[in-house]
C-alpha cells in the first residue's frame, strides 16, 4: 500500500498494548508507527515514520531497516537497509541508503547521505555512521564519514569522507571535505579548511584559513590568518593572529606574536609577549615581554616589558621587571629589577642586580655587578670593586696558575705565584 491518506486508514488500524500500527497490510507482529505515509513493508522493529519518509526500505528477510526514525518530508526518504538512525526536518537524511546510527536534525541535515553499498550487511563492514548533524545543512555532502558531530548552521557542509570531526558553530568546518580528526568550536572556527586534520579551533574565526595540520588555536581571531603553519599553540584573543605560515610557534595571551607572520619556535606568554615579532627563536614570558622585538632573534625575556623596546637585538637574556628595557644591541645579560634599562646600542653588555646600568648606554662589553663589581671586557680588560676585597686564610694551592693570589695562613703573608715560586706581597 502506498501514499495512502491516514483518514482512509482509521478503520484498518489495529492498536494492541504494545504495538501500534497506522494502515497496516496483515497480521505482522512487529512494532512500528507509521503517520500521514504508509511504507510497501511493513516488517520493521521499533520505527517511525511521520511524513513521506522511509518509502524506500526494503527490509525482507534482513535486520536492516530496524530502528529508524523519519520525521519530515523527504527525511530518510532514499533510506533501503539503514538502520538505527534519527532524523528530523525536511530533506534530512534524504539521499541515504543505508548506515547506522546517524543523526540528522534540521534542514538538508546529511541529506547527500552515504549512497548504495556502503553498508554491506554480509558482514563486511559499515563505512558510513554514528554522525550527527544538528542545523540547516550540516553533513550535507557526507558520503563515506563517520563519527561526525556537526551542530549549527553549515557546519561541515562540504565533508564527503571525513571522521572523527566535531563541528561546532555556525560555518564551523564548512568547507572541509577529507579531513579528519578537527574540533571546530565557534563561528567559522576553521571555515576554509579542507584537508587538513588534527586541528583544534575553539573561538570565532579560529583557523579559519588555514591549510595545514597539528595546530591548536583557542580565543576569538586566533591564528586567524595562518594558512600553512603547523604545530602551533596560540590561547588568547587575536594570538597569533597574523601568523601565515610560522610553524612551531607557541603563543598565550591576549595578542601574543601577533605579528608574527613566518617566523619559528617562538614561545609567548603573556598580553602583547612578543605581539610584533617577526623572527624566530624568542622566547618571552610576561605582560608587554619582547612586545616590540621585530627582526631580532635567539632572545629571552621574562619578566613584566623585559625587553619591551629591543627591536632588533639578537642573543639577549633579559630576565626582571623591565630588565634590558630599552637595548637595541645584541649578545647582552641583563637580570634583575631594571637592570640594563639604559643600555641602547651597546652589545655583550651585562648588568646583574636591582637597577644596575653602564657607564655608557652605547658602549659594548661592560660589567656592572650590584653596583660594586664594574669593569670593561674589551681591549684591556679591567674590573674595579667600590669596596675592600677580603681573602679567606686558606692553604697553598694544590695547581697554582701564573697571578694568583692567596693569604698563607701559615705566615700570615699574601703570596702571588710568579708562574715559577710563590712570593710574598709586600708594601715596598
């Protein structure tokens, strides 16, 4: 019997405690309900048909068919020997044949569906099921995928045999159409992306371009522009967020390397750590740390601006509140509070202790320990202490190397070794 109006059917209707059947040809004993259409079989177990949908199935001497639930004009319409799944709204599940515990909730939700033989019930396996689709065109072009969760408007549209993706957000994985293994939790959270797997977006606009795989992008706008990178972390609003093709890079905080566009192995932590460097191999932990570091590398710095207007120095350590604030030079140490904040050009400068400077801010290759070691390690090197030098009475040393100095607690004398003997120091 086949498109057969309800009203016509009332008097066909057979309801025992248990079993309900709407226009029912014979005496089957198996549960289903059917409402406003009537399938040709009728040897279902625990299925539902409310609209046109289900028309399709054959389930003679099968389990197929079983355990279906088509709600809406069209939804499960093409369905044969599918079994186990659930679909509501118009042309939702509409183009399936046959697969298992699918999901389709909304208009055109998996409506392409998974096509003939893909479910072979002779034992050989099922290449299409257990996806989920909530919204208008979610899983829309599925055809041999499974393990999808899709769940918004357009999310996943474009998947033809990708798995194991979650899809979260209006547009979230649109485009995507092979790859597998992505969470995309957002607006447009890994929109343009095709083929890629492996990527976790979790914010509007995450990923949205990108092209590669193993990246991970958490807060609005982040990585929004990267196309090839791979291996990449950034958390925090617009982290890393002009990044195209830097790989490597590590980034938290509220615009961390933002700028960052193809440099590598970048480490930053912190609000604005790194946010318009372009280079690679930086590290910076603290807020504004190696903010405005362009085209340096191979640098360090921690602590809150350290190294806030380096712009171009490489090799520099700068560890302390505002440490190496200002220096645009090279292969500096500068760690403590402030320390080196007036160093400018000058490189292979250290200054270790609370707000030590240089004598002068472009000169390399001076010393400034707490303010009371200072002394220059270029030319003639010196080093001055403002202060006494105590030496602690000990024994003749085991290895004596030319100009060493030491208080023979046996004489009471200071000795310096010549490089031959030891001799006493005297005051003449």
């Amino acid at each position: 019997m086949a498109d057969t109006k309800i009203s016509a059917l009332v008097a066909a209707t057979k309801i025992t405690l248990g079993d309900v059947y709407a226009g029912v040809q014979g005496g089957s004993t198996k549960k289903f309900m059917a409402l406003g259409f009537i399938p040709d079989q009728t040897d279902f177990i625990g299925t539902m048909f409310i609209g046109n949908g289900g028309g399709a199935i054959d389930n003679t001497g099968t389990e197929a068919g079983d355990l279906n639930t088509y709600v809406g004009i069209d939804s499960g319409l093409a369905s044969t020997i599918a079994k186990k799944n659930t679909s509501l709204g118009n042309n939702a599940l509409a183009s399936a044949t046959s697969g298992w515990a699918n999901t389709a909730i909304g208009y055109n939700s998996l409506s392409t569906g998974i096509g003939t033989g893909s479910l072979v019930i002779s034992g050989t396996g099922v290449e299409f099921y257990a996806n989920t689709g909530v919204g208008q065109n979610t899983l829309f072009k599925t055809t041999t995928g499974s393990y999808n969760t899709a769940a918004g408007a357009n999310a996943l549209t474009e998947n033809t045999t990708g798995s194991d993706n979650t899809g979260v957000g209006v547009h979230a994985l649109n485009d995507n159409t092979t790859g597998s293994n992505n969470v995309a939790i957002g607006r447009s959270a890994l929109r343009a992306s095709s083929t890629v797997s492996d990527n976790i977006a979790i914010g509007t606009n995450c990923l949205l371009v990108l092209t590669a795989g193993k990246n991970v992008a958490i807060g609005t706008d982040s990585m929004k522009a990267s196309t090839t990178a791979t291996g990449c972390m950034a958390m925090g609003w617009s982290s890393l967020g002009t990044n195209t093709e830097g790989n490597y890079n590590v980034a938290i905080g509220e615009s961390a390397l933002f700028d960052n566009v193809d440099g590598d192995d970048n480490t930053a932590v912190g609000y604005l750590a790194l946010s318009n460097g372009t280079a690679s191999d930086n590290t910076a932990l603290g807020s504004k740390a190696g903010k405005n570091l362009v085209g340096g590398h191979s640098s360090v710095f921690i602590g809150f601006q350290a190294g806030l207007n380096t712009v171009s120095g490489n090799f520099n350590s700068c560890v302390g509140f505002e440490a190496g604030k200002n220096t645009t030079g090279s292969a500096g140490t500068y760690l403590g509070y402030s320390a080196g904040s007036n160093v400018t050009t000058g490189n292979f400068n250290i200054c270790i202790g609370y707000n030590t400077a240089v004598p002068v801010a472009t000169t390399a290759s001076q010393l400034n320990i707490g303010d009371t070691i200072t002394g220059s390690m270029a030319g003639e090197k010196w080093v001055g202490i403002d202060g006494s030098i105590v030496l602690a009475p000990k024994a003749e040393p085991a290895a004596p190397q030319e100009g060493m100095i030491y208080y023979d607690t046996t004489a009471n004398k200071l000795l310096v070794y010549t490089g031959a003997a030891w001799e006493t120091i005297t005051s003449s």
